[in-house]
C-alpha cells in the first residue's frame, strides 16, 4: 500500500498550469514539522521541518488555485511517487512528489470560504 498523509502549511503560492485539453495541474510545497522536545538527561532536540512536493490535477488543482495561498494549513492524504528528469545541464535528477488524492483545508474559513474538498 502506498498512502501517505501530511499536515503542514504551504510554504508559496501555488502553481498552477494546465496540460493537455485543459487539464489543470497544481504544485505545492508543504512544510511539515516535527515539535521538539527535552530528553530525560535536559538534552534539547530542536524542532525539524520537513518540505514536501505536492501535486494535485484536476478539480483539486483548480480548488488551490482559486482558495489556498501562501501560509496556509492543509491536510493531504495521497501517494509517494518517484520521478526522474535531466535539467537544462543534462544531469539526471531525481525528485520525490507527493501525488494527492483528497485535500482538506485546515485555515481558518475567513479568508477561502471553504474548509474542506474532495474532487467526487
């Protein structure tokens, strides 16, 4: 099974394209972060932020570019996927995206209007 599930908040305005007969395809990055904490011995471990590449097609796609923006919280439910490509120099890079399947906007309603979707 290949399931993943983050909460984190968008670290840029989407990005948004649409490919073949008008299929919209939005780019996210996603701060997740894990709290720190003090170890019995008084050690402190400090807070460790991680950034994720989240891709969303179709209606999901559309929804971020019309309501989420910069700093806003989200819960993604999708699936790891690993991608290859040669930059403009020819050297192969390798990427890992996060492709979601459900979206849910965890911001406060003031600002989107909206607090949770699902493409269906």
């Amino acid at each position: 099974m290949n399931k993943v599930m983050l909460i984190g908040n968008v670290g840029q305005d989407p990005e948004v394209r649409y490919v073949d007969q008008g299929v919209a395809v939005a780019r996210i990055r996603l701060a997740t972060t894990e709290r720190g904490y003090t170890l019995q011995n008084g050690t402190q471990v400090p807070d460790h932020t991680d950034w994720h590449n989240v891709i969303l097609w179709r209606r999901l796609a559309e929804i971020v570019e019309k309501y989420v923006h910069k700093g806003d919280k989200l819960y993604i439910e999708g699936r790891i996927r690993y991608t290859t490509y040669d930059d403009k120099q020819g050297q192969r890079r390798y990427a890992t995206e996060i492709w979601a399947d459900n979206m849910e906007m965890l911001s406060p309603k003031s600002d989107n209007g909206l607090s949770s979707t699902n493409p269906e």
